[in-house]
C-alpha cells in the first residue's frame, strides 16, 4: 500500500476501495462485524485490543487470502459442480474462532466452506452469521482430532498453532493438490524451518498488507518426510 494508513479509522469504505469488494458484500461483512461486536459483550471473540481495529486487524487481514484462491475455486468462476476433483471439495479452517479468515472467504463468495472450532459458544456464533447471511457453510463442533478427516482443496487456519503442529492437524484432510494458505508474524523462517524437518512442500512467502512483518505462506504438494507419495 502506497499512502498511510490509519489501522483504526479503517472500515468498510476503506476495505472496497483496496480490495474492489462488491457493495453488497460490504453490507454482509458489515452485518457480519455489526453481530460479532455485539456478541463480544458476552463471549471473548477477539482480543479486546483489537476491537477498535477490527476491519484493519480482523476483515482486511482475512479478506486479502481471497485474492490467493485458486480462481476456477471461487463461488464466481464456478459454473458446474463435478462429482470429484479439486472443485468438489471444501475449504478448511482449522480453529475458526470468531471466523476468521473462513467467514470472511465465505461473505466474499467461496462457495463451500467448513470450519473446525472446539468452544461451544464460538460455535454458536459462527452457525449464527451463516444463518443470517445464508452462506453456503459448515461448522463442526469439537476438536480437530475428534473430526472425521474428509478431502478438502484449500486448508486455512489463523493465530492457532505453529507450522508444523498445523500440518499435524491437517494431515488426514490434505490430498496431493491441497493448497494451505496460513498468515504468519514474525516466526515465520523458523516455523517453516521446524516443519522441514519432518515434512516436504513448495512454499511461497507472500508479504502481508496488513503486518509488515507478517506473511503468507502459500504450501502445495505436502507430505510427511519417509512417505512414498
């Protein structure tokens, strides 16, 4: 981004013009903080902190994974739904919390999307935006171990656990074409370091528009180190 930024006067006009987003997604992401805010009153969603920067720290943070989307994947490329292949399968997010980045990629228009939360009360309120939004989305209730793994073409996860710990969650959900998309601050090199040593991947480092220490690494063709795939 060229011109300063104000990270908390930065809102939903701000986010359209950087990103071109619609004016009728802009109106679901403004309902969507609208109702997480109201909710923060009850339950912890986000950090306190953040909150007066929710669309710099929260939405804009999210909403720039969209554009690194395998394009024939999103809900306004697609025209047809084959019975297999990378276009059948869903989009992961591993310890979705307020929803971020899954609800996010969902309102701008992913068009399958599951999201694996533990906490009861984020749960709720993640089934709660689907509902008023009608978004063509999942979420399951528990830990990720205690999921059924099923083949997903785009995992995410966001601030739940390092590098290698997430391949570790996310290894009975990869396939061989799975594309990991996982925000990252400062520990970047030696969380990707770390997980070298028992995992194998093509990575791209992507800088990130809103931590300028922040990156995105963009994984494909991951496997454990010792398999024969």
């Amino acid at each position: 981004m060229t011109a300063p930024v104000n990270i908390t006067t930065f809102g939903v006009a701000d986010l359209r013009q950087q990103l071109n987003v619609p004016r009728e997604t802009c109106e679901k992401l403004e309902h969507y903080v609208a109702t997480l805010l109201k909710w923060q009153k009850q339950i912890n969603l986000i950090s306190p902190s953040t909150v007066p920067e929710i669309w710099w720290r929260h939405i804009f943070d999210s909403a720039q994974l969209y554009a690194l989307l395998p394009e024939k994947l999103t809900a306004s490329a697609v025209t047809t739904t084959p019975s297999e292949g990378p276009l059948s399968r869903p989009l992961l997010d591993l310890g979705s919390g307020a929803g971020f980045p899954a609800l996010v990629l969902a309102i701008m228009g992913w068009n399958d999307v599951h999201m694996i939360e533990s906490n009861g009360k984020k749960a709720a309120f993640l089934r709660q935006i689907i509902r008023d939004l009608d978004l063509q989305a999942v979420v399951h209730h528990g830990r990720i171990e205690q999921i059924s793994p099923f083949p997903v073409s785009v995992m995410t996860s966001r601030a739940l656990a390092s590098l290698e710990q997430l391949l570790v969650y996310a290894e009975g959900f990869l396939q061989t074409d799975t594309l990991c998309l996982l925000p990252k601050g400062r520990t970047a090199e030696d969380e990707v370091a770390h997980a070298a040593r028992n995992w194998k991947f093509n990575i791209e480092k992507i800088a990130s528009q809103t931590d300028p220490e922040g990156v995105i690494l963009k994984l494909t063709q991951i496997s454990r180190r010792g398999d024969r795939n």
